[in-house]
C-alpha cells in the first residue's frame, strides 16, 4: 500500500510498505479520508514532532471502512463507517491496535449521511466542544472573543454562536473574518486594538467578556485580551506554542478581577477521556451545524500532499483533506 511518511524538514515522501494485518483485538481499516492538522504542517516545517520518531505518519484524521479485525468476535465490526483516531491517516490503510482501542474506547462509528470528507472533522470539533464546553465553561457565559480565526478558531466561534454566545472574532485576514461573521459572529475586528476593546465592552454592555480563547500562538494578544474579560473570566490557551516562548503579562489584573488562564489541547491523549464529545461531534456534523464546505480549501492526493501542507503554511488554505485512494 500507499503510506505519505515524515523524513524530516519539509521532507515528505510516498513509500510502498505492507498493509498491516490485524492481530488480536486489532482492527483494518481503509482509508477514504484524512484532514490535514495545524500539528501535522508545524512537524513538517520542523521537521520533528513532540512524540513519534522519523519517519513517521502523521494523520489523524482518518475516516474510512473497517476491512479486517483481528478476533473474530469483533466481525461485526466489519463493514462499518468509522472516524479511526490516532497516528497512521496518511496511507490507503490503517491499524488500529487493541492497546489504542482500549485507550479511545474505540472508532468513532459516522452517521449514514455523514460523508467521509466532513467526518475528518470529528476529532477537530471534538476539541473544539471541549474547549468551548468544559474550559470556557460556556453554560455560565453570554459573550467571548476569538483571537486567530484559522479553521480551528472558526469551529470555536461557530460552537460559542451555537451556545448562544455574543461573539468578537479577531484576524488579520479578511476572508477568515468573513467567514467568522457568516458563522454568527457578532463583531469582526483586524487586531486587539481600541476597536476589540471597544467591541468587547459593547457587546457585554460594559462588564467585559466572560471568556476569550487564543488560537493563535502569539503570546503578546494575552494582555489584551485578559484587559477585555469580566470579573471571573476565562481565558482559554487553545493555540500550541514553542517552548521558548514567553508571555508578559500584569499579575495584579489577574488578582483584581480574579481571572482564570485555562489550557485547552487534543482531548484523545489519554489524560483527558472526554471521547463522547466524539460522537456528539459527529451527531453535530451530520445535523449540518457546521458548514465545512467554507472551511476546505483544497482536496489533494497522498502524491499531493507537500502542496497541500505549503498552501496551509501560507495560509492559502484553511483547511486540506487528504484522499489516499
């Protein structure tokens, strides 16, 4: 089979390898679709990731048709429309070993009418629900800012619309902000400027915003955005930074207005077991609840995939999928 691998920076290449064949407890499954991750585009440019050694396949974001299993009382599964998390996404096929079906209590089954291409977003919107919901904790709020509105912040704001929040969205790129008002963002603004803080008073009627979430990996759009929460705000880290990076902030505004800094990251990494957010993602994109067609910028093959991963890094796109067949 076809298998895209990681070799190093900026270094992708398509390889011939074997399909694996499911042991005990495994499941097979072929790959119709994976989405192109923040994550998997900062690897490249590194040329390293924070846990796999090279070369390495990155996908995540794999939907597709479980093939084979491994233990024939898991036959049943055969056949099935799944979402597989974890690594391996990039190729024509996928294992899913028992040891990571014990820790992601297994595939993710789609919806009938949920397509392959929209299903990549599963695990994306499962992150975001997490972040919106149980972070922010957006059933005790009325308003939120979303500082970076690449396709990750877009979900956010779409999910906060949902929740019945008053959202600002900031970007520096119009189309992005177009899409932000499209999905119910009250206020659009370039920068968190005079008019952010403006807008975050307007729309709270004085008493600032109850949450902000940077998903954004620029450190210095923390102050601001900490000036422009209520008392008892949140301020929601989603964005990964470098190691070395340093936000300089005022200790004393956060004591004042009791503000919490809250960190958000994948949900499926074993300390964090909130996989029914799996399934109500995908429940959420079956209803049509969020229009990925505004968010896919480009479609592309595994031979394809460095031109993919550069139109991302350019912000040309928002977001890839990836079809190995």
């Amino acid at each position: 089979m076809k298998s895209s691998l990681l070799y190093g920076k900026r270094d992708l290449r398509v390889v011939d390898v074997s399909v694996p064949v499911p042991a005990e407890g495994d499941i097979l499954m072929k790959i119709e679709a994976c989405g192109v991750c923040p994550g998997d585009v900062r690897a490249w440019t590194r040329g390293r990731t924070a846990v796999n050694e090279l070369p390495t396949n990155l996908g995540h974001e794999a939907t597709g048709t479980i093939v084979e299993v491994g233990s024939k009382s898991d036959s049943h599964l055969i056949g099935r429309r799944v979402f597989g998390d974890g690594f391996g996404g990039y190729a024509e096929y996928k294992l899913i070993s028992a040891s990571s079906l014990q820790l992601s209590q297994g595939p993710t089954f789609l919806p009938d009418d949920l397509s392959f291409e929209v299903g990549v977003f599963v695990e994306p919107l499962a992150d975001c629900l997490h972040a919106v919901e149980y972070c922010a904790q957006s059933r005790f709020c009325t308003s939120a800012a979303v500082i970076g509105c690449g396709q990750m912040g877009l979900q956010i704001v779409r999910l906060c619309v949902l929740a019945g929040l008053r959202v600002i969205a900031c970007d520096p790129l119009a189309q992005r902000r177009q899409i932000a008002a499209s999905f119910g963002a009250e206020r659009v603004v370039q920068s968190t400027d005079r008019e952010f803080e403006e807008c975050a008073l307007d729309i709270s009627n004085g008493r600032g915003l109850d949450c902000a979430f940077l998903v954004c990996a620029d450190p210095m759009v923390m102050t601001p955005a900490l000036r422009c929460l209520a008392m008892g705000g949140r301020c929601v880290l989603f964005s990964g930074y470098e190691e070395n990076q340093v936000a300089v902030i005022a200790p004393q505004l956060i004591h004042e207005k009791r503000l919490q800094i809250v960190g958000s990251r994948w949900v499926s990494n074993g300390a964090t077991p909130f996989f029914q957010l799996y399934r109500r993602a995908a429940e959420q994109l079956s209803r049509g609840l969020l229009d990925t067609n505004l968010l896919i910028g480009m479609r592309a093959t595994l031979s394809d995939m460095e031109s993919a991963f550069q139109a991302f890094s350019t912000h040309a796109v928002l977001k890839a999928v990836i079809f190995p067949g």
